[in-house]
C-alpha cells in the first residue's frame, strides 16, 4: 500500500472546512495536524485530528496547504515551521510565489464555497501549479484523490482566469441581487424571475452563450433600452441606471444594430 500524502491545512474558512470534509472521506491522505486563528472554528474535528494553536507547532507534513485570506498569505507564510514543506495556497487571484517558502505553488478550487452549502468534488475543476516540475506532480496526484477534473494552471492565466470567474460567477450573482430588488420595489415577488433564471442557464450552458442571448440591447430596439434607463431615474436607481447603460452598450457594440 501506498504511504498516505500527509497535510498540514491552515484556516477554517469556507474553503478549509469544505477541503477537510473531502480529505477526511478520501483514501491515502493523513491529515497531521490542523490550525485556525481562531481554533475554536475546527472543534467538531478536534476529537478526530490535531489541532495546533500556533502554526509553528504544526507537524512536518508532505504538503502544507493555506486556505487564508489572501492578503495574509504573504506574512502568514514566513511563520510556518519546517521550510522545506512543500506549501501551497487555495487562491485563484495570488500568484504561487506570495508564498515565501523554498517549495511552493497553488491548490486552486475552482468553485464557490459558502461553509455550510453542500458542494459535489467530482465537478470541482482543480487548478494546481508549481515552479518546480516534480512538486506540480505532486499537487496533480493530490488533486486527482480529490476531483477527476484537474487542470495545470500557470500563475499568469490563472490571474486571467479569476478576472473571469468573477464575471461568471460573482457578477453574475450581483446582477441576480439587482433584478430582486426591481421587483421588490414593483411589489412583486422576485421567485417570478425563478424559471426565466433557470432557462437563461441551461441555454448557455448547452449552447454559445452569443447564440442564446435575447433581449432589448441584443435586438438592437433602442427605444426599449432608453425606456428603461428613464424609468431606473424615475425609480431614484442611478446605481442600476450606470451598470444597466453600460451592459446594454457593451451588447450593442458587440453584435451591432439588428435594424429589423
Ligand atoms: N470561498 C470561495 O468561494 C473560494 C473559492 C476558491 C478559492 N478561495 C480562496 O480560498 C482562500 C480562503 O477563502 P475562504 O472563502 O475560505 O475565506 P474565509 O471563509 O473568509 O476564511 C478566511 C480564513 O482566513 C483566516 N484569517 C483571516 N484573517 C487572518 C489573519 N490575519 N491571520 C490568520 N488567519 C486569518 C480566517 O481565520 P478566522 O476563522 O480566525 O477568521 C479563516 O480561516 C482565499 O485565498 C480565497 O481566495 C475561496
């Protein structure tokens, strides 16, 4: 039987509480320890694992893994003890070498993590990279216990890569929250948008979103768009009116007017 690939993981946010649950139900890894600023975050796995208090308490391992904020990873990294550890961080938006350690790349899950929203690994696309060849096979043999759907991600196009996953998904979510609160003000109830939501979806992701896409700015009806825009005014939203404008010029430029 294999040796099982030991892990030292930091932080028990969304995604190192998500991350554990995987590890703990996969074969061939040993989790060596466990730390959190706040260590009372990890209690219900503390009768299971180690919990440390101090990061330079944890045990040498085969890989440390950080799912921390990211504006910490830089300090946090300089503190963590036995420095030939091969470390890496869960950030899509930091490059590898953030990390200030002899060996170190990115473990990047390319998925949204709320703690206590169930997720599905076997579709969680896992972005891994390393300057060093031998640790990035590392990183992939990990990633595959985790997900079959693994992917070698430099830090340049992962960079890349998070300014589209910010569209894609947070943005995306932003627009949701605009077109609830639209409604709310009319008096309606939002779960009306519901089955439009749902079909927008499945029409792009079963298709080309540039051939699925309806709508006033689409259709080029000019008139529509500006009615629209005077009624965000009228409705006092010149925050929905800017991003609106801009949407709708974006779609207009792209695909020009239908004159139909
Ligand atoms: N959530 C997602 O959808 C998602 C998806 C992919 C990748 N990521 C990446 O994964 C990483 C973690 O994200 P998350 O969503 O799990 O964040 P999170 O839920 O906000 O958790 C942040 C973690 O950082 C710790 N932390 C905050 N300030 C700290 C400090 N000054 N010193 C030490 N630890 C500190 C927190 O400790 P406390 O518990 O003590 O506050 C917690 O463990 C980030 O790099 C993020 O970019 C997130």
């Amino acid at each position: 039987m294999k040796t099982p690939v030991r892990i030292g993981l930091f932080g028990a946010g969304n995604v190192g509480t998500h991350l554990l649950r995987r590890l703990d139900e996969t074969d061939g890894v040993e989790v060596v320890g466990l730390w959190n600023r706040h260590p009372g975050r990890w209690a219900e796995w503390a009768g299971k694992y180690k919990v440390v208090a101090e990061p330079e308490e944890m045990p040498p391992a085969d890989v440390y893994i950080l799912a921390l904020k990211d504006d910490v990873l830089e300090p946090f990294s300089q503190r963590l003890p036995h420095p030939h550890v091969l470390t890496v961080h869960t950030s899509g938006a930091q490059p590898s070498y953030v990390l200030r350690r002899a060996r170190r790349g990115v473990f990047y899950p390319l998925q949204t993590f709320v703690r206590n929203r169930p997720v599905d690994w076997t579709r969680i696309p896992i972005l891994v990279h390393a300057p060093v060849a031998s640790d990035e096979s590392f990183l992939e043999d990990l990633a595959r216990r985790l997900s079959p759907m693994v992917y070698h991600v430099d830090d340049a196009q992962r960079a890349r890569l998070h300014v589209a996953a910010v569209f894609a998904s947070n943005y995306t979510n932003a627009m949701v929250q605009m077109a609830r609160e639209i409604m709310h003000e009319a008096g309606l109830s939002a779960d009306m948008l519901t089955p439009l939501m749902e079909k927008t979806f499945r029409n792009m992701l079963d298709d080309d979103p540039a051939r699925v896409l309806t709508g006033p700015a689409r259709r080029g009806d000019r008139r529509t768009v500006d009615r629209h825009l005077a009624l965000l005014k009228e409705m006092n939203r010149e925050d929905l009116m800017k991003i609106y404008r801009e949407v709708a010029e974006w779609i207009m430029d792209k695909y020009g007017p239908k004159g139909d």
